[in-house]
C-alpha cells in the first residue's frame, strides 16, 4: 500500500513538550496558568492593539461573540453561506435566525452587494438583522473595505470568522481585526492546533473580560459558588495553551510552508486544462491554510468527484469545499439570498492536500495521479 498522505495533519516541532509539561509539573492543568496568559500576551502583539481571550473552540468563540453582541431569542443575524456549519449554528444556540449570504467569486467569501440588498430587505420586513457573521475562508479574507462601509452604514456589528485565517491580512491589518469581534479556531487540522481550541479578539477590553468571566460559568469572584449569570465552560485549559504557546512561535514558517505547498501545485497544475484557483487580490495575503482549486469539467473532462476517487484509490485525502449552508437539509428552512456562486464553488471545487510538511514529491506523486486523468 503506498503511504497515505492527509489532508492537513499537525506539525510539532517547536517547544510543546516543554510548555505541557510545565503545566503538569506545576499542577496548572485546568483554565489557569501561565500559559493561557502567555499564549493570550503573544497572540495580542502580534494583532497590536487588540484584546484576546482563548476558548476551548472556535465555535464557542462564536458563541461568545454573538451573545456579547446582545443577539438573543428572535433575533436576525446575516451569515455567509459558503461555510462550515460552525459558522451558523452559534446563531441558533441563541435562539436567533440565521439569514444566509451568498459569496463572490474574488475571495469566495461574503458578496458586499447581496449583503447590501438582503439588509435593506430586511429592514423593508421590519427587521433589521442585530449582526453579520463574515467569514474569511480558506484563509482568504473577506471583501472587508466594502463590507465594513456596509456594516458602518446600517450599524449591524460584524463577528469576523477568521478560524482558517490567522496570519492572513489585508494592507497588513490582520485578519481576526476587521470585524467588533474576531475568531480563530485551533483546531486540529487548522494552521496552528491546541487539539481543539479557539480565541476571541476585540477592542472592546472589557468585552473580553467578560468573555473570560462567562466561559468559566459566569463564576462571581466571591468565598462561596455565587452566579448573577448563565455561563459556559468555555475557557481553554492550561495545556491546550501550552501546545498553542509552541505552535504559535512557529506561526510564520507554518505560513510560508503552507503557501509554498500552494505555489508548488500553482507551477505543477500550469498548463492543465480546466484548472483554476483564487489569487490574492492587491494588498491581500492569505495564509493559503488549505490549497483549494477548481475543476472545470467541460475543459478538463473530468469532474472534481473523479480526481476525489482517483486520489482516494492512492491513499491521498482530499475533501470538496464547503458545502453551502443553504443546500443542507437542517437549513433548509433558512432564508438565502444570493445567486448561484457558492453552489458554483462547491460543484467545482477540491481542497488538495497541504499539510506544511508535505514534500514536493509527495506533491508530484498528487499531480501525477490528476495527469492520468487526462488521458
Ligand atoms: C470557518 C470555520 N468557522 C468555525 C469553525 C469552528 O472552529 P472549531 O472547530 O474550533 O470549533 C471552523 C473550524 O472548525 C471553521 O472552519
């Protein structure tokens, strides 16, 4: 059987034996110790003037983010499509709605004309939706100059899903920064891992803090168990922290490895019919977490369910995009607006493998298997 390679698996060659074990030996094992506080301090320099706050998931970060942000029973909250479920299930959790955004086709993420007009719809319905989750996929931030003016000018909040783009930017403004909250997740297939893990980022000091005091059951700091609030056992645990802490310091080559495993496959799928990919935009960096391309089946003659199976045959993981959140049966209900460029997306595209240690004869054994297919 030839070697299997992942789609995206961990790497850990920094210092998270040491950081762990640290925990361990000083007994710091649960939501405090000097490494949540450390990993917290190194991802705040890095974002400059921004509060952070580490959860045990992206998704209870989203969480978090929506609550802070008063949405609540009933409410409306816009959402991009083109997703993982994560995105939008936080909305429910709230007993809000969730109402979905088709993407374009630039960054593949919130389309700011349809954003525009589902708003104004809504408010023509006599609801103005309380906030607009965005989404920067693949690590490729979102339109934010026109969505931001959007969000300015009918003052709905933005919660910044940025959980497969830490260290990507725009201009150099980091995403996680753009929206009232931002998230990342740690996750672990994503660019840095804690196992499963996440953090919160805002301005807003206080929201953070508060964040901290409802991810530990909203405990009062009191002699006995006092509780004014419902809350979460959301906070990350000292340990988590100690992988993120190691995982962090490597950010940057992380990076660079991963967007070297995409301009590789950029170079070897050059003159293949039929291909095509997402290219940053001037100013745009993404930190290219999963090397996504799509399959033009009328050039290529072949579909991105055949390269799936072929690849499978070999004992190579690959996955489709996300499937929009308006084609999954629990959605069906929800509200969409949009034309078709999610489901377009879906249909044609592939994420390849792109783990930061995947080698380039690895990657050539991959683009071989799609060569055969030609013929
Ligand atoms: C776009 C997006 N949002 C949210 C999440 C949720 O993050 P987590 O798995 O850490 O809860 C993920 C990843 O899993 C994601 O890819």
């Amino acid at each position: 059987m030839l070697n299997p390679i992942p789609l995206s698996t961990p790497v850990f060659d920094g210092n998270e034996n040491d950081f762990v074990l640290q925990a361990l030996g000083s007994n710091q094992i649960s939501t405090a110790g000097n490494n949540i506080t450390n990993f917290e301090e190194e991802i705040k320099k890095r974002l400059g003037n921004y509060h952070v706050a580490v959860k045990n998931s992206g998704t209870s970060a989203i969480h978090l983010a929506l609550r802070l942000l008063g949405v609540g029973f009933g409410d409306e909250v816009l959402c991009q499509s083109f997703t993982f479920c994560a995105s939008a299930n936080p909305i429910i959790y709230l007993g809000a709605k969730p109402i979905f955004v088709d993407s374009e086709s630039t960054t593949w993420n919130i389309c700011p004309e349809i954003l525009e007009e589902a708003i104004r719809d809504r408010i023509n319905k006599g609801t103005k939706p309380k906030a607009i989750v965005v989404v920067d996929l693949f690590g490729m931030p979102a339109k934010f100059d026109e969505i931001l003016k959007i969000s300015q000018k009918y003052e709905i909040p933005i919660v910044e899903d940025a959980a497969e783009a830490l260290g990507s930017s725009i201009h150099g403004k980091p995403c996680g920064t753009f929206g009232d909250f931002g998230v990342f997740s740690f996750n672990g297939n994503k660019i840095i891992t804690t196992g499963s893990g996440g953090a919160l980022i805002s301005s807003d000091a206080d929201a953070i803090e508060r964040s901290k005091y409802l991810s530990v059951q909203a405990r009062e700091n009191f002699k006995y168990y006092v509780h004014k609030d419902i809350g979460y056992n959301y906070r990350m645990n000292n340990m988590s922290a100690g992988i993120g802490l190691a995982q962090f310091f490597n950010l940057d080559k992380k990076i660079a490895l991963r967007r070297k495993v995409f301009e590789n496959y950029q170079n070897l799928l050059a003159d293949f019919e039929g291909f095509s990919t997402i290219l940053e935009p001037d100013g745009y960096f993404s930190n290219r977490w999963l090397s996504t391309f799509l399959v033009n089946e009328s050039q290529s003659g072949f579909s991105n369910e055949a390269i799936r199976l072929a690849l499978l045959k070999e004992n190579i993981e690959t996955r489709y995009l996300w499937n929009p959140l308006q084609l999954q049966p629990i959605f069906k209900e929800i509200e969409f607006y949009g034309g078709g460029c999610s489901e377009e997306l879906f249909n044609k595209g592939i994420c390849l493998p792109s783990s930061e240690n995947l080698s380039y004869g690895d990657q050539e054994r991959i683009i071989g298997v799609i060569r055969k297919l030609y013929s």
